[in-house]
C-alpha cells in the first residue's frame, strides 16, 4: 500500500503499468516547477558526468523498477520514485498523461465540517 504523501497545495501522483505507485506533496516550497528541477538537475549531471542518455534512461528505469512493488515505501523513496518517473517524461520515456503511466496532481483533501 502506499503511503500518501499530502502537502497544503495538494499532491503529485505517480502510476506505472497501471498501479498508482507513489506520491509527493505540493506545497509552497515543493511545488511541480521544483520536482521538474530536480529531475532536470539529474538529467544535467549525468551528462556533465559523462554518462549518455541512455544510461541516464536505464537508471531511472531501474529504480521505478526496484521499487515499484514495495509495499511501504520511504519518502525518500516515493522522492526517488516521482523523480525518476519526471525524468523519464521528460526523456520523453514515459508520457505524463498516458493511460498506464504518468501523473495526476491533485488538490488538497477538502475537509469539510458538517
């Protein structure tokens, strides 16, 4: 089961082969533009490092992999999961919007009082 991570600007969802498979909060200070970042920043050091895209691609590859069918995930983990999947839409692997993989932000859980 995963553990859902909420921030007050609600959450990124991650699916993969049809499962949803992790979750990260938005908040003020984590926003999509951030995470987007994050994944460009690895994408970069890869390549100043002097690896090739596909190696990039393999590695980000492995890690959804590896810990797609986790039952508790870290959130450490559920990071390094959403960042690979950012990476590989943006490696244009994965599409955001695809029926089995991809993204859904979502906003926060309204919590109404009756």
């Amino acid at each position: 089961m995963v553990q859902l991570y909420e921030g007050n600007k609600g959450s990124i969802n991650f699916f993969f082969e049809k499962k949803f498979i992790a979750t990260l909060p938005l908040n003020k200070h984590l926003t999509y533009e951030k995470y987007i970042k994050r994944s460009d920043k690895i994408i970069v050091e890869g390549l100043q490092s002097g690896e090739n895209l596909s190696t990039i691609k393999t590695k980000f590859w492995t890690v959804i992999h590896k810990l797609k069918y986790e039952d508790k995930l870290s959130y450490q983990d559920s990071h390094f999961l959403g960042i690979a999947v950012l990476g590989l839409i943006k490696l244009k692997q994965i599409d955001a919007d695809g029926d089995e993989e991809g993204i859904l932000i979502m906003k926060p859980y309204s919590r109404k009082k009756r």
